[in-house]
C-alpha cells in the first residue's frame, strides 16, 4: 500500500471520512442511514461501514469479538480491533476515499481508546502505539460522538436484541467508556463534536445537517 494513501494525503478528489461513535443505546444506527440518505440527496456518494467488520476477516473477528463464551484478555481484545481495522483500511476504506466516497463508519480508533483503554483498562499508551502502527497520521475528517448517560444507554438497548459481550458489562464500565470518548472529544476538539444524544431525533438531525454542510464545503 503506498504511503500516500495510509498518511491521509490524496488528491483534491478525495472523499470525506466520517466516523459515528458512542454507547450502545446512543442512537448510531438511527442517525447514520438518516446522514447517508441526507448525503446521497446531495449527489455525494456514500459508503456506510462498521468497525469491527467491513470485510470478510473483519466480520469474523465482529463474531469473537462481540459473541464469544470466551474470556479474552483486554490486550488480545485490542490487537484483533486494530488487525480488523488494518483489513478494513486495505480492502474498503482507502480505496473509497480515494475515489471520492464518502465514508460514513459505524466506530474507529476512538472506540478502541473508549472500550479496551477506558473500559478494559489497557493502557492508552499501548493503544495509541497501535492506532500509530495501523494508520499513521490518517485521521478521519469528521467524528459524531453521540453523548448519553450509560443508564440511558441500557435503557434503550434493553428491549432491542440480546446483549453482546460489552453490553453485558457492569455500569461501572460503561461510565468508564463514556469518560474516555469524552477525553478524546477534549484532546480532539477540531474533529470530534459531542452530540448530546439525550434530545429528540429531529433536534440532533437538526444540527447534524448544520456540521455535515459545513464539513461539505
């Protein structure tokens, strides 16, 4: 792969890199079809992805990842999140950039830094050496942290489908994932928008057509 795609420099073609973050519960999957459809009407052309997945090795390691009766280790836990998202740069993510796609991806690097630093308790060093290692300087362009209360969170996912390995956790580990997105929102002000997630679909669809517009420009 050359280094001119993983540093994030590309020709003035290139599409955007839009990341959505947050708790299970935090309204991810309600707002992200919403900002494709919203995109598309504009004659942009989306791609929407996820994380762990986007491939066919990645959507494996989802299924371990998220499913397995296995007690991982927090460090194993990291190594395959980031071997996922090395696949998922290689095979989806960089071509469609470079071709002028917009991505829009369902969680990146910063849920690593939330769930297996801030939830698991592996180091933030240990983490940002491997987010260094896996995709260098490439940041996205844009990144929707949907801030809400973890017991608003389970709430909302109580009723939806079977609990995986995450939300399985105790409380006490989701306020520790919420406090690390909100330390990355304060250490990434330029590219990280705290969404309060709390309000009405169509407040926050009100002000995600307000930053998509002017990350459009």
């Amino acid at each position: 792969m050359q280094s001119t795609s993983i540093s994030g420099r590309g020709s003035a073609m290139r599409g955007k890199f839009v990341t959505l973050e947050g708790l299970d519960g935090a309204g991810k999957s309600t707002h992200l079809p919403w900002l494709a459809k919203t995109l598309e009407s504009r004659g942009i052309t989306v791609l929407t992805t996820r994380e762990p997945g986007g491939t066919g090795i990645g959507e494996t390691l989802r299924g371990l990842l998220l499913h397995s009766a296995q007690n991982l280790h927090p460090e194993t836990e990291a190594l395959l999140m980031f071997a996922a998202r090395r696949e998922h740069l290689d095979k989806t993510i960089l071509s469609a950039l470079d071709e002028g796609t917009w991505i829009l991806c369902d969680r990146f690097t910063d849920a690593s830094y939330a769930y297996q630093s801030g939830g698991s308790g592996v180091s933030w060093e240990k983490i940002a050496a491997l987010e260094t290692w896996v995709h260098g300087v490439l940041q996205p362009d844009l990144t929707l942290y949907f801030d809400v209360s973890p017991e608003v969170a389970r709430a909302r996912t109580a009723t939806t489908r079977p609990p995986d390995r995450y939300e399985q956790e105790r409380e006490t580990f989701h306020t520790r994932v919420r406090e690390a997105y909100l330390r990355r929102a304060q250490e990434h002000p330029g590219r990280i928008r705290v969404i309060d997630a709390s309000r009405p679909v169509s407040t926050i669809h009100m002000d995600l057509r307000k930053i998509i517009t002017s990350l459009g420009k």
